[in-house]
C-alpha cells in the first residue's frame, strides 16, 4: 500500500490500522453484501490480484527486518 510512511507512521498502520481492518471486515461484508458496491469493490479486488500473479515485472517488497517486529 503506497500510504505507509507517508503521512501515517508504518507503526500506526501495523499496530491499528491493519488489526481493524482484520476484526471488522467479515462483518462488513456480510451486512453489504447486498449492495453492488461491495460487490463491485471485492471484484476489482479479485480482479487485480489476479493480475498481479500473472505479472512477471511484479516483485514483492522485500521489508526490513524491524518493520516485522
């Protein structure tokens, strides 16, 4: 995500914005679901991970051991 470190410290992100998101999200999605927007959002989800598999000039980041901890 090109956020981090940018105007939100890479500790915020880990620490609380990531854990929200992992506690909240199921339940997100199973009262919207219904809606063509979340639809719409988990398709282009979908859509582009799928491209970033097939896409050879992808690499993954490599992370300095510190922000793992």
């Amino acid at each position: 995500m090109l956020f981090i470190g940018t105007t939100t410290p890479l500790s915020f992100v880990r620490d609380v914005l990531f854990p929200y998101a992992v506690a909240h999200t199921r339940k997100y999605l199973e009262e919207t679901w219904t809606r063509d927007s979340t639809k719409d959002v988990v398709f282009q989800l979908l859509k582009q991970r799928k491209s970033d598999e097939t896409d050879a000039t992808l690499q993954p980041p490599t992370l300095d051991a510190q922000l793992l901890e």
